[in-house]
C-alpha cells in the first residue's frame, strides 16, 4: 500500500507497493503496530536470519534470505509479549507460481521442489516435454523457502485474504 504521508513523500516509500509480512504469530497488524517497542530483540532471536527491521523500525520477515522454520524463537523474545501462542496458526499467507517460472518456460527446472520440505510443489509431466509445477496449498506451510530457492524470484507470498 502507498504511503501519501509527508514522511512517504520524502523517503519515497510512496512507491512501494510490496506486501509486508510481520514475524509468524504476530497477530492482528494494527494490534501488532501499536505495541510493538521495536527493540529488535526478536530479530537477534531468528535462527534463520528472515527477520529484519522494516520500515518504521518494525520486524519485517524477508523470505530472499532464506526460510520461517517456525521455531517460535522470535515469539519467546519478546519483551513484550506481543506474539499468538504456539497452537495457534501462524500466519494465513499463500504463495502463488508466477508466468516468469522457467518451467512454464520450457526450462528445465525444479528449485522450488528441491527445497520444499513438506513437498507441497511437485512436478507433473506435460506434453511440451518440460514438466510443470503444481502446488498444493494444503501442504504448504508457506515457511518461503521456495521464494529463496527460485532462481528468477517466479514465487511469491501473499496474506491468504488479499484479493
């Protein structure tokens, strides 16, 4: 979403229109926004390293540095005990397999395959010869380790209520 604010103006964030995705069991964003200290202390606690501060100071997670194993260790930081209990889901997102996929190219290729670790994306044989990806949605964790893996940025991760 554009930010029309002075400030957006300014650093030119006007401009973006990327989708932020906040720590796993975060929550509600306004809920999130408006308690959030941003000390920083869950990003330190992010085994993988996908957390980083976003715009405003905000844990922001970037699915190009690698996966969410969802081992809740940004959750257990928190000084403020901002984060969803463990039981619950999460995060409702979704991720999608865009036109620019080599495989729906004609290029061999099955990165994404090779780093899903619940096989949620496989490949099924097709008449042109290269097989085409399919992605189970019941299966994906939506942990991103896809989005990283793919070698021309074809996957990506929306919240699952995003029209």
């Amino acid at each position: 979403m554009a930010d029309f604010s002075r400030r957006g103006l300014l650093t030119g964030s006007f401009q973006r229109s990327a989708t932020v995705f906040r720590p796993p069991w975060s929550g509600d964003e306004h809920h999130f926004l408006l308690d959030c200290t941003r000390c920083n202390v869950c990003l330190s606690a992010c085994e993988t390293r996908v957390l980083k501060r976003g715009q405003g100071g905000y844990p922001e997670v970037n699915f190009s540095h690698g996966e969410c194993t969802f081992c809740y260790a940004c959750a257990q930081a928190c000084p403020e005990q901002l984060f969803l209990t463990r039981e619950l889901s999460p995060w409702e997102h979704t991720l999608s397999i865009g036109d620019n996929c080599l495989a729906k190219n004609n290029v061999e290729c099955r990165s994404c395959q090779d780093t899903c670790e619940t096989q949620a994306i496989a490949f099924r044989p097709s008449i042109s010869g290269i097989a085409q990806p399919s992605l189970n949605h019941t299966d994906c964790t939506a942990c991103g380790a896809c989005i990283a893996g793919c070698p021309v940025s074809a996957i990506t991760m929306r919240h699952a209520n995003a029209s």
